[in-house]
C-alpha cells in the first residue's frame, strides 16, 4: 500500500496578516502584526509603537486575498485541495479586542470565505490566533501578561464558534505557542503574546507567566467549542523542532532529553492537562511563583486538545562540549546548539531534514497517542519569474517530495495517526520572520515585491502541477 486513504486532508495554509490585506480602508483594527515593518537585507523587522507615517509594513496589503479571494479559492480548487488552512483576523472581529460587540463586516467576510471554499468541498482549517492580537490589547492591557486578555480571547472564540459552528469543524487555538520559548527573539514574545519580555526584570519568569494565561485561554477555548457543537475538532499548534543530540556520549543525550523538555512545555499540557514534573521542578528551582489558581488548573484539565497541529520546517542540533554567546547560537533557545554536519540549510538557514519529519512523528505519537496534523510544510526561496511567466522551482518539488516521502513512512509504516498535511504559504504570501516577499513558499506566484510593488497577479509555478497530482494519487504519484 503506498496511497493514504481518501479521507486524508491534502491542503494548503496561509495565515490572515501574511496574505489578507484590507487593513487600510476597512473596519479592521491593527494586530500585533500589522506594527511590523519589513527587515531587508538581513536587518530583522522592527516592531513600531502604533502605526508610523512614513514606515512601511508589508502586511497592510498582504497579497490582498481580501478583494482576490473568489480568484484564490479557485485555484486551490483547480489544486484538489481537501483543505485550506487560515487564520481569522482577531482583529477584523474585535477590531480593539475590548469592545463589547463583535464587528459585522468582519464576521462577514470569513462568512464568504468559508462559503467559497465550501462551494468547492474545501473544509476549512481555522487557526484561531496565528500571531494575530489587536495591537489595542497588547498596548493597553499588557498582551497575555494580563489575566484579562484570557476574556477577551474567549469572547474572541466563542463569536467564532457560534458563527462558524455549521461552516467549520476543525480548529486551532493559537499558532506556534511555543516560539515564545525562544523570548530573547522580540518577535516571538510580541507575536506570541504582544509582550516585549526584554522590558522586564525576569524575561523568562514574565515569558511563564504569560504562557500559563495563554495555556488557560486555549484550554477554556476548547471547552467552550466543544459545548457549541461536540463536533468540533479542536487542536493545539506548535513548531515542532526535533532536537538531536551531537553525540552518543551520554552528556549530549541528556542535554538532548532537556532540550525537548523547551520544545514539549506547550504540548504536554495542552494534551495532558497538567504542567509536567520537569516544569514544576524548574519552577520551584528558580523560585517562580506564577499566578496560577486552582480553577485554572482546572480548567487545563478540562480543556485538553482533539489533536495535535504542528509546522514542521527543520530539525535542531545539541553539543555538550559547545558553549556558544547565545544570541549566535543556531537555535537561540539553547546555547549548546551548533550545525548538522549531515544535513544541508536552505537560503536562510534552515536545516533541510525530511528524515527528521518522520522521526518528529513518531515521537510525537508515542509521547500523547493523538492524531496529529501537520499544518506547516514548505521550501521558502527567493523565486525567480522567467521572461516567459514561468516559474521553475524544482528545489521546492524535491524538497516536499522528500517530506511527503518520509510522512507516508510514518503513516503506513509507523502507523501514526495523521488527519492531513498542509502545505505552507501555498500561495506566495508575506514572509513572516523577515516581513519581505522575497522568500516565496507558494505554488502560485504572486507578482508583488519587498517594497510592495506588483501587480498581484497570480500564475503557476512548476509546482503547483506536481502537487495536483500528488492529491488527485492520494500520494502515490510523488
Ligand atoms: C511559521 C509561521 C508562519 C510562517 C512560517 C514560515 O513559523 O507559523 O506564519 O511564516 O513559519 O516562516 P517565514 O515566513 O519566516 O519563512
């Protein structure tokens, strides 16, 4: 058997503040995002406070799906997707995230995007909060440091739920709630939890406690989308990062073990519903005492996930002889990581390891015995568009190629559970970590640039016909 079965959700994802646009001239509300303006040239995006005249933030315009929408959802009908992963703009529906009433024109337009899709039998996939706060939220109440963003959230979710219950079924809480592990990266607390935890005493301890609010909020969402309709699917979503030990010494695979224990945090009490012993330990070890209730702990009970969303983009590497100044370190998160000698990097500098798909599975299904989705694949590159109006991107073909190959293992060898897999970016869209268009994910190529010139035209790449029949082969034709 070399097909996964019918039922397998191929698709794609993209997320709101990367590829909507109609931020300028419609009811929406700047998100933690739309502060962003791009980086260029290896100089990282800078967060502004508000919206500055003069500076210039890519997401305002995205590839503006927002008025190209009929257009895109059919041509990612013309792909056979059997999904479409997305984000709902927090703040196309709360545009301040405080006010009492939700925002029509907001709630509307997911209406017709989930209508269009559904027109096609697309089932869409909706990531609840993918990096998306109302930057109001962030300034005024101190993002997710403050136990009354968990309400507002909630209020957030639960106008979703209710609107959406018949159009959708799968749902994730929040994006990558685990980037803000790595919190010396500004843009990782900011877009996690609209938090800059450098400005305080204790980054790591302020890193905490936000994630304990943010761990209620997602646990509280899941309990009150299940009492809206029992048949939601609602799952979690982190990056997962594979860490491997340098070495067979023993010292490199302990470092190993405490490595994932970072990567884990997250998971383990979104699927387990209990803070694991290695994090109480260290709680208690560095003297955090976080504000954490009993009816929280409750609530993280009560609130575990469906199953497990993740992106998977890289694999990670730990040396216990290495002490690098953590700010160059490979992985900012860990001053021991240094570079695989086996595997190749792309452009930016993330490890090519399809292999280390395979085995993330297989960890990852052993570890909590729940369907797993993987919702972020994909090759970021600078494409280039020939004369003709081709693209050839044969890297990005080898490159899903080779990860679909070792995901087909895990299913129909390992036998993990998987309901799907997305690619990322499947339509060329703002990158998020560098705020340009120059490293491209997509199957389709949108004509905009890094300063934001283009046409938004949009048209094939070599890609975008290998993964049709990929789909249309359940898999087998890779
Ligand atoms: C993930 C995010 C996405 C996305 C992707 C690729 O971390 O969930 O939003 O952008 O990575 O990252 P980048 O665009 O920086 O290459």
């Amino acid at each position: 058997m070399t097909r996964l079965n019918k039922d397998f959700l191929w698709g794609g994802a993209l997320a709101a503040h990367q590829f909507e646009g109609g931020v300028i001239n419609t009811s929406k509300g700047y998100s933690v995002a739309d502060v962003m303006t791009a980086g260029s040239a290896g100089r990282p995006r800078r967060i502004t406070d508000g919206v500055i005249e003069g500076e210039y933030y890519p997401n305002h315009m995205g590839i503006d799906f927002y008025s190209h929408y009929k257009e895109d959802i059919a041509l990612l009908a013309e792909l056979g997707f059997r999904c479409f992963r997305t984000s709902i703009a927090w703040s196309r529906i709360f545009p301040k995230g405080i006010e009492k009433y939700p925002n029509e024109e907001g709630l509307q337009f997911y209406d017709d995007v989930f209508d269009e899709l559904l027109k096609y039998n697309i089932e869409p996939v909706i990531t609840l909060s993918h990096f998306e706060m109302p930057y109001c939220l962030a300034k005024e109440y101190g993002g997710f440091l403050n136990r009354k963003t968990i309400d507002c959230f909630i209020k957030f979710a639960r106008t979703c739920f209710e609107r959406y219950k018949g159009k959708v079924k799968y749902w994730m809480t929040f994006n990558e709630i685990n980037n803000q592990m790595n919190y010396r990266n500004d843009i990782f607390g900011w877009t996690n939890s609209g938090v800059h935890f450098e400005e305080y005493e204790n980054p790591e301890k302020a890193m905490y406690q936000c994630a304990h609010y943010e761990l209620v909020a997602s646990a509280l969402a899941v309990k009150t989308g299940h009492e809206i309709n029992p048949e939601f699917q609602i799952g979690n979503m982190i990056a997962m990062v594979p860490v491997y030990p340098y070495s067979c010494r023993p010292a490199d695979m302990v470092l190993q073990v405490q490595a994932m224990h970072d990567k884990w945090f997250f998971c383990d009490v979104q699927c387990r519903g209990h803070y694991p012993n290695y994090a109480k330990k260290m709680f208690e070890r560095k003297g955090y005492e976080l504000d954490i209730t009993q009816e929280d702990l409750e609530i993280l009970k009560e609130g575990c996930v469906d199953y497990i969303g993740l992106s998977y983009y890289m694999s990670n590497t730990v040396d216990s002889t290495a002490c690098r100044d953590i700010s160059k370190a490979v992985d900012s998160t860990n001053s021991h990581s240094v570079k695989n000698p086996f595997i190749h990097f792309s452009d930016w500098g993330w490890g090519i390891d399809p292999e280390g798909l395979r085995y993330a599975l297989n960890m990852m299904y052993e570890r909590y015995e729940k369907p797993l989705f993987i919702v972020e694949n994909g090759f970021g590159a600078a494409d280039y568009m020939k004369p003709d109006g081709t693209v050839e991107d044969q890297y990005r073909i080898e490159y899903l190629r080779a990860h679909i190959k070792e995901m087909k293992k895990a299913v129909l060898e390992d036998g993990v559970a998987l309901l799907g897999y997305t690619v990322w970016g499947c339509i060329d869209c703002v990158s998020f970590t560098t705020g340009e268009m120059e490293k491209r994910y997509g199957l389709i190529y949108v004509d905009r640039d890094n300063e934001g010139r283009g046409t938004y035209k949009r048209s094939k790449k070599q890609s975008f016909e290998w993964f049709k029949k990929v789909i249309a082969s359940d898999g087998e034709i890779i």
